[in-house]
C-alpha cells in the first residue's frame, strides 16, 4: 500500500468527522468528498480540510474515491445509507462502537469498521496518534486497505470483531461515563462545601496512574477494602435524605467488600 | 518562622509517614524521631530519614520536638495516643481525612490536622508539592506553624474544618474509590473477550481531563445522557447473568438519565 493510493469520502460531519478529517489532513491523506445532512455543517468540514480542495456530495453513484468512512450516529446510519449507491471497488467503513459490521451488508461487499477508541469534542485537539483503532474487514484485501490507512494516522491499530467490540464498549461505558458521573456527584457534595473540585485532581489522576500500572483490583483503596465500618457508617449517615447517592454510595462498597 | 525552628517526630511507620518523612527529607526539614508499633517499621523509616540520624522513641515526655506527626490507622489513634504524654508547648497533629480535630484534645491543647489529599503505596514515589494538604488548627499560632510547613512540602495549602473534611473524604471516595472499582468492573468484562485493560487508557486519561477542565456534568457522554434505548438495552442484554454489574449500570443509567 501507498499513502497516496487513498482517495477518501466522509459521510457525516460530526465531531468524530472532524476529528477524523484533521487527522488525514495532518497525515497529508486525500479526502475527496463529505457529505452531511446539514449543509452547513458540511461546508464547514470542506473549509477545513486541505484548504477546500474536497467537495460536498449528495451522490457518489461515480465517485472516483477508494474508502467511505461514514461517521453518523448510529441510529440515522441504516437511512442515511439508503439514500446512496457506492462504486463496487470501494471500501465501506462504519466508525460505530456499538453497531455491528453487518449494517453494511445491504450496501457494499467490501466492508469494514474503523472505530476510534476515543471521546472526541469540537475545538479540543486530541492526538490521534495515540487514539487505540479498533479494525474489522470483511476480508484480507479490505484488512490490508484498512490497516495501512489505520497505522499512517494511530499507534495503536487492533483488530476487534462486532461480537467483541459490543464488549468494549460496554467496559468503555463503565470505566469512563460511569466514572464522569461519579465525578459529577463527587463535585455535588464538594459545592454544599464550598470546596473546589479541583482539590480532587491530583488524587483521580493518581488513582487512573495506579489502575493502569498494578490493575484496578490490586490498586483499589479505600474503606470500604479496609472493611472500614465506622467510615462507612459516617459516610452513610452524612448521606442520610440523598437517596440517590446513598443508594450508589451502598452498591459500589458492597461490590468492593465483595472482593474478598 | 524559619525552616530550621522545626524539629519534628512521627508517630507511625506506614505509607503516609513513609512519604511525610521522604517530604520532609527533601525539604531539609529535621526529623528527630520516629515511634512505630513495629520495631521493624520504625528502624526502617529511620534508617531511610537523614541517614538515620532520627531515633526510635517509645516516651516523649522529654522530647524537644515541636511537631508531632501522629500518623496512624484510624481505629489505633485513641489507644496508641493513650500511651504517650507530650511535652506541652509542642503541635500535636493528625493526618487522617475523617477523624475530627477533637480526637487530640484529651492530649494536648495545641493541636491541629495535617491532610494530605493523596493516596500512598510503598515504593512509588509521589511528587508531594503537588498535593493538597488540608490543614485545621486549634489556634492562630499553630496556624502559622503548621501553614509555613505546609508551604515547605506542598504547593496547595487550604484551610479545611473538621466538617468540611468529613465531605472532602467522602467525595474522594466517590470520585477515587469507587471510580476505581468501576474500572475493576470494566476489565473483568475486557478479560472474558481476551481485551486488555490498557486498550482504554487513553479513553480514561481523556475522560479525567475533560472532568477538571470543564466540569464532569458538562463532560458527560455515553448512552445514557444521549438517551440512546437502543444501546442500553443492548448493554443490559451483554450483562444477563451477572446481577452485580447489571445492577450498577442501571443504577448509573439512571442516575445519568436524571441530569436531564
């Protein structure tokens, strides 16, 4: 394979979209063409890449490029799709955590998914090269397309099938959104307080740092590990009429009692 | 105050006067003696303090100390406090998140908390002018004693009450304790698909940078705030079975969902 060989189009123009379209910018990769379903959203992706040599397109029934990436929630990719036809020869590729590589099938032959292991928003930079990719090809010649491309823009490319992605997805769920809303809590009962939620930093990154170093179960501290009962029993009396924290406060020390 | 009034011992030889002592160490702060429960413990610590120019006590009745450090488990600090008689002009301080300032008053009258917001293993070092030490004193003079130490070993010295200490180690807990069982939680159901852990790294990293820097509530993604059924209900179909984590991701679901 030969990075100029690719000649790309993006479907979608949402923040993985564009997240995705500067990181084959930075990789000085093509990119041909970009649809959206808001046109503004669309010339706003084409303004921004390779100083406005893509177009935007409705119909790629003869577009000259070699990989579809189609970056579009999850739920409108199945219509989205409906609308178009793509050239035979091209390559098809989802960007979805969730979606299986089979929604391509009605679509294309040569089909794939490309997924981004990464929380992306507008106007914060991320480096893509370390962003994990998460690969799956309908067969060795779309693998041999999907991965060159895959390692000119990450580190980090693993080949994941749809069974098994489901499950990282779901582990991602547990360890980051569910962790933000633990944060999101944390911060609550730091405000009735007045005390700034930044005093917390430097001990949630200290415990991220030990998590990923020695694994979460050896790393875990806490009282409810040291079987800590008085501790327990003040947090819980402290959180006596918010049912709802209360009610995770319970849950998550048993689950870590449950450990021993 | 002056760096070379200070003349400090420390009662206890675990994590949290290991790396107290190694602070202190650092900053050229005298250590004078040490007293642990455990023989071996203390020669230990004194043997790494000043090149064991420190010395293991069991009565300071006589001691010229002026800083105590009384860094013990929680459940031991009345029994082992019971033991000891202080010479009166010292400080005498705690460094415990939740017990309350009271616990020194049956033994001394100038007293204080020394918090460092940190967690501690033994052989990892950490760099301790980036953590936050919550400081409460009995008076206005001990106040001065204990603040200029703090601003010796530490970059970040706030003035925290017994009260509001109670809720700074409870939110600790829900943002460090049990995000970490989250993750605990996220890589068993890595493990049954041969993933590992580390794959999420950057996700996590990302998701705790995103928290700090505009706020864990604006921060959230995932199924559940975008109110995604579909992938919820297929998270919940993965988790048939296992009752522990079915249980939490409902609970967080929820609680997620109810930002709205």
């Amino acid at each position: 394979m030969e990075k100029s060989w690719y000649n790309i189009s993006i479907i979608g123009a949402g923040k993985l979209a564009w997240h995705l379209a500067q990181a084959l910018t930075d990789a000085e990769i093509k990119i041909n063409q970009v649809y959206s379903r808001s046109e503004a959203s669309a010339t706003k992706l084409v303004q921004r890449i390779n100083q406005g040599s893509a177009t935007i397109e409705k119909d790629f029934s003869f577009s000259s490029s070699n990989i579809f990436f189609i970056a579009l929630p999850d739920d409108v990719v199945p219509t989205v799709l409906n609308e178009f036809h793509f050239p035979e020869s091209a390559l098809l590729m989802h960007t979805s955590g969730t979606l299986p590589i089979s929604v391509l099938e009605s679509v294309g032959k040569q089909i794939g998914v490309f997924y981004p292991l990464q929380t992306f928003s507008f106007g914060k930079n991320v480096d893509f090269k370390k962003i994990p990719i998460c690969l799956e090809t309908s067969d060795e010649n779309c693998l041999k397309q999907a991965s060159f491309l895959a390692g000119l823009l990450s580190n980090e490319v693993h080949l994941i099938s749809s069974e098994k992605r489901k499950s990282l997805h779901l582990a991602a769920v547990f360890a980051c959104n569910f962790s933000n809303r633990l944060f999101a809590l944390s911060e609550d009962i730091l405000k009735k307080e007045e005390i700034p939620f930044h005093l917390l930093s430097n001990l949630v990154n200290e415990t991220v740092v030990k998590a990923f170093e020695i694994g979460p179960e050896k790393s875990q501290t806490g009282p409810a590990i040291r079987n800590d009962i008085k501790t327990i029993e003040a947090h819980t009396q402290l959180l006596n009429g918010d049912s709802e924290k209360l009610e995770i406060y319970k849950l998550l020390t048993n689950s870590i009692r449950g450990i021993k």
